[in-house]
C-alpha cells in the first residue's frame, strides 16, 4: 500500500505525507550499529517514504554518511531529500566535539555557525559530498532561533548575515538547479514567521510548534504560509516523544501540566478506540499549509509504527470531542 502524497505548486516538488527524519539514526541518545540504520532506512523504502531529512549536525555527519549507501542505487527523481545550512563541521578532538551526552559514537567534529555567502556554500559543498548525490532538493537554513544562539541581540545577528548573504547563495544555488527550494528549520513558530514575511522561502521545517499539545502556529503562521503558498513539513509531532508514551518532552523531562494534557488527549483518544500516536500524527496534515510529517525512528519497530500511523484512517468525531474539550482550536473540531 503506497503512501499518500501531497504535490507543492510553489517547489513544484511531491512529498509522501510520511518523511524520515534521520536525526535519531545518527546515534541520537545512543550508539546503534550501522545495519540497525540501514535496516529503518530500507523499512522506510519498502513502505512508501520517499521524503527523507537531515543535516550536518546530526551526529555530527554521521546522518548524511548513513544516507549515503542507502541513497545510491535509488531512482534519484523517486525522492524527496532535505539537508540544513547554517553550521559546517570541523575536525577537532574527541573532548572537544560537539554534543557530548546527545550524540554517541559519532565523528570528532563541532559545528561552526555561518550563515553567511560562503558559509553556506561551504556547507552544501561539504554535504553533497557525506551524502554522495550531486544534489539536495531541499536546503533548510537550520536552528536560526533564540534557543540555539542564546539571545536575541545574537539571533539577530546572525538574521542578518542569513539574510544579506546565505539567502542570496541559496537563490543562486536555486537559480542553477542545485535546489529545489529554498527553506527554514526551525522550533519557534514567530521566527518562521518573521523570516516568511521578509525572505524568499519555499517550504519552511517546523518542529515540535503544531502538534496535538501546541497549537499557537495555526493562529496567524500557517495562515500566512497559505497565502504565500509557503509549504509547511512538521517535525517532532510527538514533542519529543511524550504523545508516544515516552519520557521526553522538547528534549528533557516531562513538566506536569504537559503530562496532564498528554493524559487528556489520550483519554479522548481510547474513548474512540484510537492510538494517541497515530492521533499526534495525523493532526498536522489536517492543515492546508502542510506537506509532510517527518517524525523520527530508531528501531524497525517505531518505523513500522510511523508506517500505521500514516495509513490509519479516524472518525471525524475524534477531532469534534477534542475540540469540544478544548484540546485544540474549536475551528479544527
């Protein structure tokens, strides 16, 4: 059974509503042998995903590296693939790499923030290479958010030479049939917002901002990229796992007025005889302005997992009762 897809007129690019994110691939959290990878990746292949994402920070390299056996071979107009600037790797030692308690096993590399001109260049130039492609349909400019940079004197700082330079090295990269589309990875919802306003952007990565526990995007950002015909891809749908039944939420413990209302959700969920996940799942694709859902997957099982969700079909008076409940907006019941 093939995956549904959704066409996006402005890239003129077609994604499975089901992506891959590779981020947990690349040792997130802990090592996994390259054949566990290779076996979630080919999972993936076999069920229908064609949209798969990823990065330079992802263990930091290893994500791109992975992709790279599995890709070569695949028809490349069959898929859909997505990496980040703003950060190049460097070598360095073993005590000095980045993401020491994130990241295991991986490269002694660091990141080093650039979003200028020749930064960006030098990040596609080093990706295409860990990748093996001889191009990216999607380049994401990544983590352009206060969270990352620290403060908002810094983020802006970095707008800036986004704006003034790694934008214009996207263009031309676009303009010269490098890419596809121009795009934005980022967790904040107001910063997407401020960057479609004011850049070219084709599609925009939004993570962990529209899902079953947040909903704040759909009041004016996804309106927005409607009318600008801006395409919307969602990571994190299960905010780090908690709509899954893990542990983790943004990356950290679960605070209690978000288990609460992972307890409501979930309530309302079984009174329809339906999974919270594949309810967490299917929530973001109800939006006209989204793509695709690219949460992530460890193991063939959570593949599997994602691969029912994609496929499961729920009563429409599963999203009425949430509504009604005030779980999410009354417009979305």
């Amino acid at each position: 059974m093939q995956l549904t897809t959704r066409h996006h007129a402005k890239s003129g690019l077609t994604f499975t509503e089901l992506g891959l994110g590779t981020a947990p691939l690349a040792n997130l959290y802990r090592a996994i042998p390259d054949e566990d990878a290779r076996a979630v990746m080919e999972t993936a292949w076999a069920g229908g995903v064609r949209h798969f994402d990823t990065a330079p920070l992802y263990g930091p390299g290893l994500a791109e590296t992975r992709l790279n056996p599995f890709l070569r071979g695949k028809p490349r107009e069959e898929f859909v693939l997505a990496s980040k600037v703003g950060r190049w790797l460097r070598p360095t030692t073993y005590d000095q790499r980045e993401g020491h308690g994130r990241w295991f096993e991986v490269p002694s590399r660091t990141g080093v923030y650039d979003y200028s001109y020749d930064g960006v260049r030098r990040s596609v130039e080093f990706s295409l290479e860990r990748l093996g492609v001889d191009r990216i349909d999607i380049l994401h400019a990544h983590d352009l958010d206060v969270w990352t940079h620290g403060s908002q004197e810094a983020l802006d700082g970095w707008l800036d030479q986004f704006i003034s330079g790694g934008h214009r090295a996207l263009h031309e990269m676009r303009a010269q049939g490098m890419i596809r589309a121009i795009g934005l990875g980022v967790n904040d919802w107001r910063i997407a917002q401020w960057l479609a306003e004011r850049a070219d952007l084709d599609v925009i990565l939004l993570a962990g901002r529209y899902t079953l526990l947040e909903q704040e995007a759909a009041a004016s950002f996804l309106p927005l990229c409607v009318q600008k015909g801006i395409g919307v891809i969602i990571g994190g749908p299960y905010n780090s796992g908690v709509l899954a039944g893990q542990e983790h939420y943004d990356y950290d413990r679960v605070p209690p007025e978000v288990a609460d209302r992972a307890r409501r959700l979930r309530a309302v969920c079984d009174s329809h005889g339906v999974r919270l996940v594949h309810a967490a799942f299917r929530y973001p694709l109800r939006h006209p302005a989204v793509l695709s859902v690219i949460p992530g997957s460890q193991t063939v099982e959570e593949m599997e997992d994602n691969l029912q969700a994609a496929r499961a079909t729920l009563p429409e008076a599963l999203w009425s009762d949430l509504a009604s409940q005030g779980l999410i907006p009354p417009e979305e019941g």
